[in-house]
C-alpha cells in the first residue's frame, strides 16, 4: 500500500517551460489536493478535485492547471514556469471531506 | 476571512523541559482543527482532530487541547525525536464540506539532548 505518490521529486526548470507533477493514490480516495509550500508562507491551497471529472480553484491557482481524469490521479501543470512558482508542491487525498488527509512526500521544484 | 495564526515560528528545548505550542484560528464556522507533523524532506504527517471547544487528545507526549479561539499542542518531556516542524490547520464550515485545510506557517520544534 503506497499512500500518495508524487513524481517526479525533483525538478529544474527555465522561465518559460511548461511541465506536469503527477499524483497518484492508491486508497480509493475521492478528494484528492495540491498545495504548495513557501518559507514563512505555510502550505497554500492551489487546486483540488471532489471527484474523478471535477475540479476547483483554491486559494492561489493561478498559473497553474489540473486534471483529475482517473479518479487515482491528480495532475498539476504548469504551462509558462515563472521563478515564483519555485516551491515544495505537496499532494493529498481523502476519502470524503470529512476525513483526515494523507499527504505525499512532496516534488520540488525550482525555476531558473 | 478564515485565518491560522501560530507562535512561536521556532521553539528549542532542552530533552525533558516540557512546552507549548499555540495555534490562533478565526474560521466561518469550524468544522476541525487538525495538527500535522513534518520532518525536513517529507510530507505532513497527521497527529489529531479536533471538533470542539473541551476537546482534548493525547498521542505519547502530545497532548492537543481546543478552545473557541485557540488549539494548544502540549509537549511533555520531550526527546530529540519529537524535533519536526508542527502544523496546525482548520476546516471552515459552509453548506459542501471540500474538505479544505487552511494551515498555519508551523513552528519548528528543535529538542537538543
């Protein structure tokens, strides 16, 4: 039973490209989270899903989109990578939104 | 606006000197307060909920307590394992629970033998 799984754990970008963190789950969780994680800034809420299909906008998306085309799955894109998009970016899932959540290892990333 | 305040930023303490960590909230409605722990280089890792003012839970040497305006993480002797960066996030209430959490900046406990 992996949990959440992120990937990749590490990257390194120029201003201007575009790339896409994978989460996947394995616990048959509806809810599923990105957050980004900054010095001094907590974990902020970028988007997140109630379900395979849906989507919605949390606290600072912009920049970014997201796909939640299989229900394990929870893709985060970044189409035009800008250096303050570099962060810790951190996945989690639920079962319902009553439910603790469970967080991945966390992806980091760094734009040049 | 649901806001989570948490002091101090960085706390040291010495194996056995006991301490509190203190987690403001101000939410429309709270659904839960939730404490996470989070070692350099991994993700959050979940302590307790907590659902209404009274409430208390105790894990080990963690002991969470709740009031109406604050959550209070109690650490009793600690030992140099507990050092981690604490987290203490709420769900706001509202007519769909998005299960949402809005976390604070944490304090990172540093416990030196």
């Amino acid at each position: 039973n992996a949990g959440v799984t992120q990937t990749p754990k590490f990257r390194v970008l120029k201003t201007g490209q575009s790339m896409t963190l994978l989460c996947a789950q394995d616990m048959n969780h509806e809810y599923m989270y990105w957050y980004r994680q900054d010095p001094g800034m907590g974990l902020r809420l970028i988007h997140y899903s109630v379900g395979e299909g849906t989507t919605a906008k949390g606290e600072v998306p912009d920049g970014y989109n997201v796909s939640r085309l299989k229900k394990q799955n929870f893709l985060l894109g970044l189409e035009s990578a800008a250096p303050s998009q570099t962060s810790v970016y951190f996945c989690a899932s639920t079962k319902s939104g009553a439910n603790v959540l469970t967080f991945g290892a966390g992806s980091r990333l760094t734009v040049l | 606006e649901d806001q989570v305040t948490q002091s101090p930023e960085a706390l040291r303490l010495q194996e056995g000197e006991s301490s509190s960590l203190n987690c403001s909230y101000t939410v429309s409605g709270l659904r839960g307060l939730f404490w996470y722990r989070q070692d350099p280089g991994k993700g959050p890792e979940f302590l307790f909920t907590l659902y209404s003012a009274g409430e208390e839970k105790e894990k080990e040497r963690l002991k969470a307590t709740l009031t109406k305006k604050e959550s209070f993480l109690h650490i009793t002797a600690p030992k140099p394992e507990d050092s981690a960066t604490y987290l203490c996030a709420v769900q706001a209430g509202g007519s769909s629970n998005t299960g949402k959490l809005i976390f604070g900046q944490g304090t990172t406990l540093q416990v030196k033998p």
